[in-house]
C-alpha cells in the first residue's frame, strides 16, 4: 500500500502539472490605459465621492468588462510577484468570469499558467461557483475547503475585517452580458480606513520618511531662491540630497523617485497632509518655472512623479487627458504643456530606470546650469485650441496632422543633452 501510495504521487504530479501548463495564453496583452479610460475613471471616482455622499446613502453604479480588467490588471501591477499575470473580465448573463495567465520560464512541459474563476451575485456578495487552472477543474469541495481554511484564518486581520465589510456595502448586483450593475452604500468610518489603508499601500512608512527629507530640502530651498527662478534650482538641491543619501547606503532609484514625488506635492499646491496622512511644513511659495512659465514646471513635475510611481504610459495619457479637458471650456489644447509633460516623463524614466542610472542622474542634475538641457523650445507649438479648433486642425488624437506636431515634440527632445541617445 505504502509503495502504491509513492507510485501515485510520483506519477500523479507530472499529471497534474501537465494538465495545469498550457503553450497558449488564455489572456493576450491587454490594451494599454487610454485617455477615455481616464475620463471613464473620472466619471466613478465624481459618483463615489465622499464630498457628496451622506454616510448610508447609495449609488448605482455600472462597470463595463474593461472598467474592471483595467481595476484588476492595475492591481496585479503594484506588487513585483503579481506584475507578470494579465487578467480579463467577461460578464454574461447572471454569471462573471475572471481569466488569468501568467507567463513562465523556459521549461518542457508548458509557457503559460492560466486560471479562471467564476463569480455569480449572492446576497452576501459574489459567490464562487468555479475555478478552473489550465485543463484541470477544481472541484468545489476543495476550493470551497480552501476559502473556509482561509477564512477562518484571516479572521484577525484587520484588512480582512474591512474587505468583508466593503463587499457588506454592495447590493443588488446584476450582471448582464458585457457590464455589472451594482448598488454601493456608503459607509464613512469605513471609508476613512480605507483611505487610510490605501495610503499607506501607495506610500508606506518608509516612503513618507523619505518624502520628509526632501520636503526639508524644498523648505530650506525656497527661502534662498527668488519667486519665478527655474524649476532647475530646485532639483540641484533635491537630487544632491538623494546622492548624499545614496553615499550613506541608500537606494538610489527610491530616493529619485522620492525627490520626485516631494517636487510635485509642492508644486501641485494641495496639502499634502491628506494624501501622506501626516503634518508636514509647507515651503515657501516661489512658483518656479520652465520656459519662464510656472505651468510647464507643474506639468514637468506632476508627469516626472506620476511616471516614477505609476509608470511612463499611465503618465502620457493622464497629460493628454489634461489637455482634452482644457480643450473643452478651459485654457485649451496645449501642445507646449505636452512638451512639458513628456520632458518629465523622459527625466523621471532615466532617473529610475536602473540603480547606476539613478546615480548617474544624480551626478548630472548637480552640475545641471541650463535648463534648455531638461526642457526643450515651445516655440511655434501650437496652444490654446478649444475644441472646434483642434478638430479643424488635426481631426483627433491619432491623425496625420497630429502626428506631425507629436514627432516634432519627441525631436526636440531628443535634442536637449539630458535625453540625447548615446551615440
């Protein structure tokens, strides 16, 4: 019996396994973020807004099929283990199903793991009604086993506690071919420690530790420096720190990016106090510039922190979703917050893109005198375009025309010392 037993698992697993690895992804590379995903985004976020909601009071709510693959793919990307896995959201009717693959190392049995689960409304909240990894059907006395083990198991965790409570908040879920129809109450206390929670995700303790630093160096910057002086006589002294910080044992690329992040809560002019959650000393107001404009310094700093804390797509379209905003009542389309917008992006990406780039970026941005290094000429780019004009002139964001004017960003970009590819 003993050796019977050893046999069926010897020859068990490779089954298994076989059965679990496939050569095909169930799930392909999704499309990447666009800028109506943003104003998409925008809509909810405007929906659930604490600002406007009663504490009990309800919302309904639709979610599309790539409302909530965008929610779970941007999930999966903020931790390293789960960055790889794409996953998809398909709803039919009464029924949601969640694909997952992720790619693995050269092996001889397969390319790719893929999962699938299956959602359908409950009164309680969803309940699993499936699980599938590659050809192997779980059955559901064991995944039903697993999440009363882990259930049971998380039970003193406090985000547990609170995930149970926000599903407690969700009713009357309808789910028909291509959306989720939901009804959110709103619970302030539980909203408050989420916020909270979600905080401490985007900026942990020792992110907010390095965020002090740098808001220091920005106090101590601004009572020397004349109101209107360049943008860039604030990042020699932010980036000196982090290459002090660095000699003393510090991670170059996460002091960059906190460099980064302190220059753009300063320059947004928010208070900083609710997005880190701690009382921080405000410096001194001089409304730095770039190309003499203290718009294109905002727009620099705001795409460099967003493209070091995001990434450098989520950034682009976050700044052209500005500008189709301003098109529509507003300033107008501005080609030269564009050019702004992508030198930030260019200069957060070099000074995180690796550890010896990070120092390099460090020792290059001390001895920084010009600023026409960082920042190229907005001469000639066209600005101001309400939306009538922008559609006269260049149709949409994907025409020839359009493309004229991006290329011409993207040359003289490519122009100033600070991003010139290595010959």
């Amino acid at each position: 019996l003993f050796y019977s037993l050893i046999l069926s698992i010897v020859l068990g697993l490779p089954t298994l396994l076989w059965l679990m690895v496939e050569e095909k992804p169930w799930v392909n590379e999704q499309d990447q973020l666009a800028v109506e995903d943003v104003k998409r985004a925008k809509h909810l976020l405007h929906e659930l807004d604490p600002r406007q909601l009663k504490d009990g009071e309800t919302r309904s709510l639709t979610l599309t099929e790539r409302d909530t693959s965008l929610l779970v793919d941007q999930m999966l990307s903020r931790w390293p283990d789960t960055a790889q896995v794409k996953a998809q959201t398909r709803f039919t009717l009464d029924h949601a199903e969640i694909k997952a693959t992720l790619p693995l190392p050269d092996n001889p049995i397969g390319r790719y793991l893929n999962a699938s689960v299956q959602l359908t409304p409950g009164k309680s909240g969803p309940i699993l009604t499936g699980v599938q990894i590659g050809r192997l059907p779980i059955p559901n006395c064991i995944y039903n086993w697993l999440i009363d083990f882990a259930s049971a198991y998380l039970q003193d965790y406090p985000a547990y506690q609170e995930l149970k409570q926000a599903w407690a908040t969700l009713s009357d879920i309808q789910i028909g071919n291509g959306s989720v129809a939901v009804t959110v109450r709103y619970d302030q206390d539980l909203a408050r420690r989420l916020e909270a929670r979600g905080r401490d995700w985007v900026f942990p303790k020792t992110d907010r530790i390095r965020l002090d630093v740098y808001n220091d160096v920005l106090i101590a910057a601004t009572r020397t420096l004349r109101k209107n002086s360049s943008l860039v006589f604030l990042l020699k002294p932010l980036f000196a720190r982090a290459a002090e910080r660095t000699a003393q044992g510090g991670n170059p690329v996460e002091e960059n990016r906190a460099a980064l992040v302190a220059l753009a809560i300063y320059l947004s002019g928010k208070d900083p106090t609710r997005l880190l959650g701690e009382k921080y000393n405000a410096p001194v107001s001089i409304h730095p510039t770039l190309a003499g404009r203290g718009d294109l310094a905002q727009h620099f700093s705001i795409s460099a922190a967003l493209a070091g804390i995001a990434d450098s797509h989520i950034a682009n379209v976050i700044g052209v979703f500005k500008e189709v905003q301003d098109s529509q009542g507003g300033s107008g389309f501005s080609f030269a917050d564009l050019t702004a917008d992508r030198a930030g992006v260019r200069f957060a990406e070099q000074a995180i893109k690796s550890a010896a780039s990070a120092q390099d970026v460090q020792q290059r941005v001390i001895s920084l005198n010009i600023e026409s290094a960082i920042m190229p000429s907005i001469t000639a780019l066209p600005e101001g375009l309400q939306d009538p004009e922008f559609r006269r002139r260049f149709e949409r964001r994907d025409s020839a025309a359009y493309n004229v004017v991006k290329d011409e960003i993207e040359r003289r970009l490519d122009q100033c010392s600070f991003y010139r590819p290595a010959s």
